[in-house]
C-alpha cells in the first residue's frame, strides 16, 4: 500500500446476550486484501444491543489508519440507528429520543459517532443473520463462544445506565 493511499476494510460483526439482558458477547472479524483478523469480548451483563453496537466499536477502535469502512451487521438497531439518522437526532437533542425519555445506550453511539469522523467514510451494511452468510455465522460463533469464557468483562455503561434508571423511577414513585 502507498503512503497516502486510504485503505477499503470490511467489519463484520455480530454481538448478543443470554439471556437478555444477561451474559454478552461481541465477534468481530477485520478484511483487508488477504488479512484477517479476528475478535470478541465477553461480558458478565449486558444486553443484545450493546454487544451489536460493542462489536462495531471494536472493529473501528482495531483500525490504526484513516480507511475506507463497510461495516456489515445484522442489526437494524445499529444500522438503521446510522443510515437513518436517529443518533444524529438524539446527539442534537441532547441524547433524548422524545421530550421525556434518554436514548439508551447513549455512552456507546456517543463512541461509535467519535469512531466513524475519524476514517475517510464508513457505510453500514444490514445482513440477514443466521441464512449462511460466512462472515455472520463465524461472527456469531466468536461472540457465543465469548459469552460463554471464563472472562468475562464488566459493562459498565450497561450498568450505569441501569443505576440511573432505577434511581429516575424510584424519584418519580
């Protein structure tokens, strides 16, 4: 690759809890030309939709140099949340989705939107999962076999989030 060239890298990633919320994992596997690099990360509680968006995070914080990124996933949390511009609503209106209520998992799309300005562009694919799509299988079988490790990583933006929500209600009760 020449100095200034910007590489084209592929993310795959699938993530997921057991039950939900519950023990989570995330899988992710990195493509550029003929490299291959794969990870996850398991987690003791934790919900589907952090290990989605988790697992992309990952992949992006993985790459050392400005790229070009195709993130491919089977989450239309993480994909519509992108392509059809809610996390840039919830980022304007201070992280709420409506007058009352915060966005949940604002901690994680607050780092995934940090991540994405600093490559070139990244796209966001949507995947059918679990149809034998090589990548999202291998993905899932990563994040299960995490979830499933002896270490397992506290969330603790899950939890803090979690906190928060209990002390709101008990205020409001």
């Amino acid at each position: 690759m020449k100095k200034d060239e910007v590489p084209e890298v592929n993310i795959y990633s699938d993530g997921g809890a057991n039950p939900n919320p519950g023990k989570g994992g995330f899988g992710v596997i990195l493509t550029y030309k003929k490299f291959r690099k794969e990870l996850n990360e398991g987690y003791q509680l934790t919900t589907n939709n952090r290990m989605e968006l988790m697992g992309v995070i990952f992949g992006l914080k993985s790459l050392k140099k400005k790229s070009m990124v195709n993130v491919y996933t089977d989450s239309r949390y993480v994909v519509d949340g992108i392509n059809k511009g809610w996390v840039a609503k919830w980022k304007l209106k201070n992280w709420y989705r409506t007058k009352d209520q915060k966005a949940k998992n604002r901690d994680l799309w607050s780092k995934l939107l940090n991540l994405i300005s600093k490559h070139q562009e990244v796209k966001f694919h949507w995947i059918k999962g679990h149809v034998g799509h090589i990548e999202n299988e291998r993905c899932d079988k990563l994040a299960t076999l995490a979830l499933n490790g002896e270490i397992l990583q506290k969330d603790n933006g899950y939890l803090n989030d979690e906190q928060l929500s209990l002390n709101f209600e008990t205020e409001i009760n």
